[in-house]
C-alpha cells in the first residue's frame, strides 16, 4: 500500500513515543557501547598500544560520537516537523554551488564518490533555508553512495513552469515497486540486512521540502538506479524577495 507519510498529510498519526524510545535506545546502544570498549581500552593499555592503533580507536570513536550526535539531531528535526514549529531561515541561495558543497563534504567522509553536479546557465537564485536544503541534498547523495552506486551520481538542476527542482540520481540496483511506496516512511528500510541508519533520512528530507511548499519524490527502475527529485515553488520566494 502506498501510504503517502508525510509530515504535512492530514489525518496522519503522530510518531509514536514507543517507536521513538524502541529505535533511539537500539541506534544508541550500538555507537555508546564502541565508545565505552574502545576508551576502556585506550585508559587500561595506553603503554602497550602502538600509535597506529591508538589512532585507529579514537578514530572509531569520533565517527560513533557522530552518529550519536546525527540521531539527536534527527530526534529535534521530528520533533519540530511534528509541531509544526520548524522556522526556515531564508535567504538567496545559489544551488548549484550548495549542491557542489555537498558533494564536496559527502566526498571527505566516502572518497569513493563520483558525482557530477549539472545546472542550466538560466538556474535562478531561490529565497529557502540554505541550511535545511544542504541536510536535504546530503541525505540524497549519502543514500545514493550507501545503497547504490558511489561512482555514477549526477546532480541536476531543471526548470519547469513555476518551479525550479534538483534531482539527484544513481545508477545502482534501483528499488523494487513495493519497496519504493514505502522509501519515505518513518523507520522504513527495504534491505534489513544491509548496513544503515535510522530509517528517518527520506522522512526528514520530505518534511523540509515540504515546509518550503515544494515536493520530495522518487522513481525507480530496477537494474538502472534511482532519482529523487525535490521541487520549490519559485512565485512565492520571487514574491516574497521583490517585497523585501
Ligand atoms: P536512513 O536514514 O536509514 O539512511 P532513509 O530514510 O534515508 O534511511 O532511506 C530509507 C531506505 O530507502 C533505505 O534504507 C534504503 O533501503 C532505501 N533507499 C534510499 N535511497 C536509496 C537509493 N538511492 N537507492 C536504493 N535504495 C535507497
């Protein structure tokens, strides 16, 4: 069934405080439970570890601290999406040079990266939350280098009427029909046994392109990879920027 699960859908129930405490308390204990072994260790053998492997561990330290770090800020993105209190702070932002920065910073954390970011020389500047659409277009490329194809990742900007929109797509295994009706749900992962996060990443991402009146999607061709697209309303922030 496919159960639009957006944050702006009427009718839609609250996550639930169950759904929250049964995943946070899982997706904590993992990261906590590296750091404790790994500083344990580090505190009773400092004298007999060499350096590589003292840095190895604290290395694995900072990544779990992190993750850690990214789950609170996904529990404070749900909270605010839910309540409807989530401000935007919006300016004109040039999205291909954000785009470009994702790929950037994504590429520090996964050198294994390929991406091309392609806009037309028309793309205008849009009045959104530079810093909410960054967290958006992160996700996408992440997801694309963590369940498709790190190599083959193009960014583009297209114009249509009355709208500007950002695709992002891969060329990995593509995601199956029942699968894809689901991508957007809160929690959901198609493959339990692949590594990976929260399963909030799409559900977030939706609700911030939502709150900017634009719409999140994704298609899929099994075999060929897939492509989320977000769209913006360009008349409202044309409007709203003329009047400032
Ligand atoms: P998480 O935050 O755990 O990474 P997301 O909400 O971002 O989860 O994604 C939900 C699920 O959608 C993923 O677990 C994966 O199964 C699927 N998915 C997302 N992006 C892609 C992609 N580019 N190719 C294939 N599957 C994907």
């Amino acid at each position: 069934m496919n159960r639009p699960d957006g944050p702006h859908d009427t009718g839609e129930e609250p996550v639930s405080a169950m759904d929250i405490v049964a995943t946070v308390s899982h997706e904590l204990r993992s990261p906590l439970t590296s750091i404790k072994g790994y500083t344990a260790l580090l505190l009773n053998r400092w004298d007999v570890l060499d350096d590589d492997r003292k840095q190895f561990m604290l290395a694995q330290v900072a990544q779990d601290a992190d993750r850690v770090t990214r789950l609170l800020n996904e529990l404070l993105d749900i909270s605010r999406l839910e309540t409807g209190r989530l401000s935007l702070r919006r300016a004109m932002v040039d999205l291909q040079a954000l785009a470009a920065d994702v790929v950037a910073k994504v590429g520090l954390a996964a050198p294994e990266l390929e991406a091309t970011v392609t806009f037309p020389a028309d793309f205008p500047e849009v009045y959104v939350d530079g810093d909410k659409l960054t967290q958006v277009l992160t996700n996408l490329v992440e997801n694309a280098v963590k369940y498709a194809d790190p190599t083959g990742v193009r960014i583009s900007g297209e114009l249509a009427d009355g709208e500007v929109a950002v695709a992002v797509s891969d060329r990995g295994e593509g995601i199956a029909a029942e699968d894809l009706a689901h991508v957007f749900d809160r929690f959901f992962h198609a493959d339990e046994g692949r590594p990976s996060g929260t399963g909030l990443g799409l559900w977030i991402s939706r609700g911030l392109v939502e709150a900017h009146g634009g719409q999140l999607t994704a298609e899929s061709q099994p075999g060929r990879g897939s492509t989320f697209r977000f769209t913006l309303p360009t008349g409202e922030f044309e409007r709203i920027h003329g009047e400032g």
